[in-house]
C-alpha cells in the first residue's frame, strides 16, 4: 500500500474541522493511535542520543507489541536491542495492565540477568537517553486527570494532572493532539515550579495499512540540553505475533523469526 509520508506541517495543512468531542474521547482515540492500531506491529528503530555537547551515541533495536482482548488496555511490548556491542542482546519487555502497575523486565545479556522493573523506575532513563521506560510502552490516561483548555483549528489541547503526584516528577503535561489523525503530536512537561522542562514531538508521520503512524520523533530534555530522536523503520501491523514470545523464555532466546524479518 502507497505510504503518504507527512511532516510536521503537513500534519497542520491536511486537518479539517471537527466536532466538539468530550475530553476522555479525545484522550482515549490518542492512546489509541498512539499504542493500540491494528492487533498487533512490528518496528525497527534507530536511536540517536546528543548530549549538551554534541556528542552522540545511538541504539538500534526491534519493537514488537501485541494487544491483549480489544479495549485498548491489556498489552505486551518486547524490545530486543541490536546495537551497539554493549547492549547487543539485551531486552526489555512489558506487560501492560489496567488499575495495577504494569509488569517490566530487563534482560542483560552480560550478566545473564533478567531484573524486574518496579514501578517506582518507570520514570527512569530508557537505556541512556532521553525517554523513559513509561514513554516508550504508555503511561496509562487512568492515572492522570485531564482537562480540554483549548481547541484551536488543528488540536485539541489537553492538560494533564497525575492523580498520585509523588509517582512521578511532573507537575503536569499538556498533550497537542491533531485533530484529523489522534496524533499526539507534541506533548510538554511541566515541573513543581510550573516550568516546561521537557518536550516531545512527532516530527514525522507516515500512513502504514491505514493507520497514521510515527516514524520519527524526538524528545528534548531543556535542563540537561540533551535530545534523543527514534526514527521507524519497516513498520508493519498484524503480521500473527504468537502470545508466548512475550514470556520470560523468550528474554534469553529471543524470537529471531520475527524480530529479523
């Protein structure tokens, strides 16, 4: 199928008006199409990590996702990292949950160790870059409350407060959701001292078996100078991931059919 790949802009050209729509729809199509599209996808990622100096370092791996049931809550995500030689082989995989906290491992090839991540580490560094664990699988909408303060001509402006706000080291984010696609297309983290702190953005998207996707997007972190950019390869949706490659075998013996195709 012909991919239409959109940039930023493009995203703000091709939106068309809306009707107004109540908050938690809002936020619930956005998790949606940012974690949930088809049953199940596949995607390779490079990541580049730019420290406050210029100095670079980058990751590649491979992400597999699966949802569990069709309402958008229960889901698993493995990461089998390639690249470079000092995290070769390692794997981190998630186990997502609705009303507890997720279920998180790491396994480091070096050590032959399988750690579990514990909730209190979900807004913890990423291996060494700029997002954090909960970024890369979903921080889930339950845990915040939100609120439409703006509806402009391409977004939908939420704000988000956590409910228990000693979990995490945000006062509160706001998410600009476009309002054609569900894309979140750039959320901003705000600090205790009601300060902008962090940012995130979708710098590039592209329609994948008809769904909008992200294939390219950037975190920045604006106290440490720091920015760290995933770029997508190779995406593809409902290619039949069988349920057991998301178990704790698979961190030693990862399912290279899959993950090499």
């Amino acid at each position: 199928m012909k991919k239409a790949l959109l940039t930023f802009a493009a995203l703000v050209a091709l939106s068309a008006p809306a009707m107004a729509m109540d908050v938690s729809e809002i936020v619930n199509k956005a998790n949606h199409t940012a974690y949930y599209q088809g049953e199940d996808g596949r995607s390779r990622v490079k990541m580049e990590i730019t420290d406050k100096q210029g100095r670079k370092r980058t990751r590649d791996f491979v992400i597999l996702r699966k949802d569990v049931g069709n309402k958008d809550k229960e889901q698993k995500f493995y990461v089998y990292f390639n690249r470079p030689a000092d995290v070769n082989k390692t794997v981190f995989m998630v186990w997502k949950h609705v009303g507890q906290d997720d279920d998180r491992w790491m396994y480091l090839p070096a050590l032959d160790l399988v750690k579990r991540i514990a909730a209190s580490d979900e807004r913890t560094s990423f291996v060494g870059s700029d997002y954090f664990y909960e970024d890369v699988s979903g921080r889930n909408p339950i845990e915040d409350n939100h609120e439409l303060i703006e509806t402009t001509d391409n977004y939908y402006i939420v704000k988000s407060t956590p409910k228990d706000s000693s979990l995490v080291e945000f006062s509160y984010y706001k998410n600009y959701i476009h309002k054609t696609s569900f894309i979140p297309v750039k959320t901003e983290f705000y600090d205790k001292r009601d300060q902008l702190y962090r940012v995130s953005t979708a710098e590039a998207v592209e329609t994948i078996q008809g769904h909008p996707t992200v294939v390219k997007a950037s975190i920045k972190d604006l106290k440490s100078g720091s920015q760290t950019v995933m770029t997508h390869s190779g995406s593809e949706y409902d290619i039949g991931l069988p349920d057991d490659i998301f178990t704790e075998r698979y961190l030693r013996q990862p399912p290279m059919e899959y993950i090499k195709r």
